[in-house]
C-alpha cells in the first residue's frame, strides 16, 4: 500500500485505464501503421546517420552553423522553433537554400503533455506559418515529452514524429573534445540531437546548469567532422526514410 506522505493516509493506487481505452491506446497504432509513435532511428543498410538541430534559428550560432556544414558538404534537419522563425526569415531561406530541412519544434517550446489539444494544435500550426513555404510536416515535440493525446493531435495534423537515438549533452556540457568523443560512437541509423540555439537558456536553477553558448557545441561538430566524417553519410531526416526503414518506439 503507497502512503501519502502529506496526509499521512493510504494513498489510492493510479487509477487504471478502463478496459475499452486500454484496448482503444493498443489498436490505434496499429490502425495508422504505428505513425503515433515517435521515431527514434532507422535501420539501414549503409553508414546513414542524421544530424538535427533543435531550437533555432539563431541570428549568430545558426549563420555559424551553416558555413560549417556548408565546409563538409553536410545536409541537416532543423526543427526550429516558430517564434524566432517568424524574427529571423532571412535565416529560414537561407537554410532552405543550402538544402536543409525546415521541421517542425513548435511555436514557443511547451510541454505538449500540459496543454489542451486546442493549444497543441495552434503550436504547430502557427510554427508552419512561420517556416511557409519552407516547412515540412515533421515534428519534435518540446523537450521530446509527447503522449497518446500529442500524438493524436500530430497525426490529425499530418506530422510525423521524430526522437533521436543519440544526445552528446551539448545543452549543458562545455567540454567539446568530450561531446566530439561521443558524437564519434555514432552508428548507422542514428538520429544525433544538437542545438543551434537554446530555448531554455534563461532558466535558472537547471540541473545540470544549462549552457546557452553554442561556441562548444560548434567546436565538437567541427572536431567531429574533420576527424569522422569520411566513416558516414550525412542525410536529412526525408532521405533517412528514403533509404532506411523507421524504427518507432511506443508512447
């Protein structure tokens, strides 16, 4: 028996999904081809992995961001928050331009679970306004936090959802020779999480302490790809489905 520790009395045990819902949560992937879970890497048959970059655009890092990859030849995906979309067009086209791809983060960066399908729905479409008519119908929720009900919304919207498989940290770690060591135990399939800005920068009290400068996480991408970059293939999250078969995880 749980004990509540406030009240000082037996607290009720999580109330269980009534049977119908339990059988409803189990069949609906299995009816839209299992397009509610989230994807989290591919299977491929040759050294495919996928860099994205979360949070941006950002008017310094991302400007950055862009003549790095343009260095190597690198192709990304950017799934970019509505917001600074909407002050930073320019940086839009000009990612749109290299041929990257343009996804969706949502306009603001909520916790998906916390909000009312009504706002979650005006999340992603006031972000695809603001990346048209470049934006593409993939999706990465806020922080990655999604369940049954993002995932309704998403699919009504016809978005795709996408996890990665591979973080090195760089939303708090300084140490770039350290991130670049892990960007380096990369496997084919993987989908590698990076950000060309930081959101939640300004929050206080994080643990661990969230670093806003994007100057280390550059140099570990750069570090990364003058000394690894002949093992891969760098392609966007649409080639990876092109050319490998999504492996989904369940809510």
């Amino acid at each position: 028996m749980m004990h509540d520790p406030i009240a000082g009395s037996p607290a009720p045990h999580p109330r269980a999904l009534p049977g119908p819902l339990r059988a409803l949560k189990r069949a609906i992937p299995i009816l839209t081809g299992h397009r509610l879970a989230m994807v989290r890497r591919f299977e491929v048959s040759t050294p495919l992995i996928a860099l994205t970059f979360d949070d941006g655009p950002h008017p310094q890092f991302t400007a950055r961001l862009l003549r790095l990859l343009e260095r190597f030849k690198v192709h990304a995906t950017f799934f970019v928050l509505g917001e600074a979309a909407a002050q930073h067009p320019a940086l839009i086209a000009d990612l749109a331009r290299a041929g990257h791809v343009i996804a969706n983060h949502s306009w603001n960066h909520p916790h998906f679970p916390t909000l009312r399908g009504h706002e979650r729905r005006k999340q992603l479409r006031a972000c695809h306004r603001a990346t048209a008519p470049h934006g593409i119908r993939l999706f990465r929720p806020p922080w990655g936090k999604f369940d049954l009900a993002s995932s309704l919304d998403a699919l009504r919207l016809r978005y795709t959802t996408i996890g990665w498989s591979l973080d090195v940290g760089d939303w708090w770690d300084r140490d770039s020779e350290r991130m670049a060591e892990l960007l380096s135990r990369a496997s084919p399939g993987d989908i590698i999480l990076l950000h060309d800005a930081l959101f939640a920068a300004s929050d206080e009290g994080a643990e661990p302490p969230l670093n806003p400068d994007r100057d280390s996480m550059l140099r570990a991408l750069a570090i990364f790809l003058e000394r690894h970059a002949h093992r891969f293939r760098f392609a966007t999250v649409p080639e990876m489905f092109r050319f490998g078969r999504p492996q989904r995880f369940s809510l």
